[in-house]
C-alpha cells in the first residue's frame, strides 16, 4: 500500500516542482478578517500562557533549589522557556518559508 500511494503522488509531486514559486496563497473571500481576528485571539491566549509558564517554571526553579533538586529542574525549566520562545517566533518562521 506504502508503494502505491509513492507511485500515485508522484505526478503530483512533479506538477507542484515543476510550477514551482508560482504558487501563492489565497484567501478564502470573505474570511480573512474573521481568520485575522481568531490568530490574534490565539495569539494573545499563546503569550497569557507563556508568561505563566515562565511564572511557573521560575516558581518551580525556586522550590527545588530550596530542596536541593536544582540541577534536575534545569532541563524541565529551559524546556519550558523553549517552548515559549517557539511560540513567540511562530509567525516569523511561518513568514520566512512562505515568502
């Protein structure tokens, strides 16, 4: 089955190759206000949420370095901070692929 869906994507893999940049993304007539307005509904929730990740990643932090566990929260904290600056430079990287 693996093989049949290679060979059965294979001439759409070459008309997208060979239109190359010619394709360009569209909006879908009269929803790109109402996308615009859920992006930055979920974009504000995406930093509230990292700000009380890194809140509670420095809270965290603390209180294993109180009870001498602070060089096992190290990782789990800069996972934390990680994640929030994925998600911080989410729109540039989707930006710098599209163009």
């Amino acid at each position: 089955m693996f093989v049949e869906t290679i060979h059965a994507a294979a001439p759409v893999a070459e008309h997208i190759i060979a239109v190359g940049e010619n394709l360009s993304p569209q909006e879908i007539p009269g929803a790109g206000v109402k996308v615009d307005t859920a992006l930055s509904y979920f974009m504000w929730g995406c930093i509230a949420i990292g700000i009380m990740g890194v809140m509670a990643a420095g809270a965290y932090f603390i209180m294993a370095r109180s009870s001498g566990r602070g060089d096992e929260v190290q990782a789990t904290v800069a996972r934390i901070i990680g994640g929030c600056l994925l998600i911080m430079l989410a729109g540039p990287i989707v930006n710098a692929l599209v163009s």
